[in-house]
C-alpha cells in the first residue's frame, strides 16, 4: 500500500537540495580551479548565472526555484497516479 507525498515538503526539500547542488557544485570547481566548461551551461538556462562566485548564488536561486517546480509537480502527479489508500 502506497502513501501520498506530502507536496510541498516535497516541493521544497527538493528546491533546497537542487539549489545547493548547484551552489557547491559551483563553488567546488571554481575552488579545484576548474575551467568550468560543462556547468557553464546553466547559463543557458539560469538567467544571469556564470562561472563565478557571484554566478553561485543566483544558481542557489535559480535552482531552488527549479527544484520547487519540479518537485512539487513530480509529488502532484505521483498522488495522481497512486491508488488512494483503503481503511
């Protein structure tokens, strides 16, 4: 028997973890002194983000917001697609 998502502690567990990703992930090769090439195509996504430090923080923006819609929506659909529950 299956259980329903909770959907907005879903929605924003899912924002802090893909806004944080993108936060050190940034900042870790910025760190090893990477030349950034693959994550710098967030920029394509993320309006204002750049390989930087500054870039860092507005894709912890960016991807929070991200991860809120998305995870919201993967939680809204699942209960959708998930039988109800029988007492």
């Amino acid at each position: 028997m299956a259980m329903k998502l909770n959907t907005k502690a879903f929605a924003l567990t899912a924002g802090i973890i893909w806004g944080l990703t993108v936060f050190i992930g940034t900042i870790w090769l910025l760190i090893v002194g990477s030349q950034g090439k693959t994550i710098s195509t967030l920029g394509s996504f993320y309006f204002g983000y750049s390989f930087s430090f500054v870039g860092a923080f507005i894709g912890l923006l960016w991807g929070f917001v991200d991860g809120l819609i998305v995870g919201f929506l993967f939680a809204y659909i699942y209960n959708l697609i998930v039988p109800k529950e029988s007492k």
